[in-house]
C-alpha cells in the first residue's frame, strides 16, 4: 500500500487489480463469494504466477525468472544470450562449434 497522498506508488497494485479484474473477473460467472473467492486463488497461482509473463521480468513468467534467479549470473547471461540468437533466428550453435563445423 503507498503511503497517504503518494498515488504514483500504487502502479503495481493498480496493474495487477486491472489484470485480475479483465483477465478473470470479467470471464466468468461466479455462485457465491467463496466460489469468486477459490477462482481468483486459482487464477493467481495457476495463471497469473505460471503462465503469464510479465514485461517486468523480462517478458519471462515468474517462475521462468525465479529459475534463472536461482542458476546463476554466469546462467543468466547465457540464457539471455540463447533468447535473444533464438529472437534474432540465429543459430543456437556456440561460437566456437560453429568455428569448428566450418570447412
């Protein structure tokens, strides 16, 4: 929560309500308020936190981000690497096989 009279610091919170209310609220029918209550549970931790990205983590879902988190700089950085030759449609061949497989 911002602190009184500092509205810019509620960005995040005012996304993820958004996202939560067009992406789930909106797309359903719910019986009762635990039923809304179990859905919306079910939304954050299936979808939400697994399958959804996030452009604030690099377009990667939390859990994606978390697992690179947890290899590594020296992981991370090829990873990143490895995504952006795979974006380029470049091949994911290392420079130095590629020096090798060369005649």
């Amino acid at each position: 929560m911002a602190e009184v009279g500092a509205a810019w610091q509620n960005g995040y919170a005012e996304r993820l309500m958004r996202t939560i209310k067009e992406e789930e609220v909106q797309l359903q029918e719910y019986e009762d308020y635990r039923d809304a209550y179990e859905q919306i549970g079910k939304f954050l931790d299936d979808v939400y936190m697994r399958k959804r990205i996030h452009s604030s983590l690099g377009y990667l879902t939390p859990v994606e981000f978390e697992q690179q988190w947890q290899q590594g700089p020296g992981q991370r950085q090829q990873s990143q690497q490895l995504q952006q030759r795979q974006e380029l449609g470049l091949s994911i061949q290392s420079e130095t096989e590629a020096t090798y497989s060369q005649p």
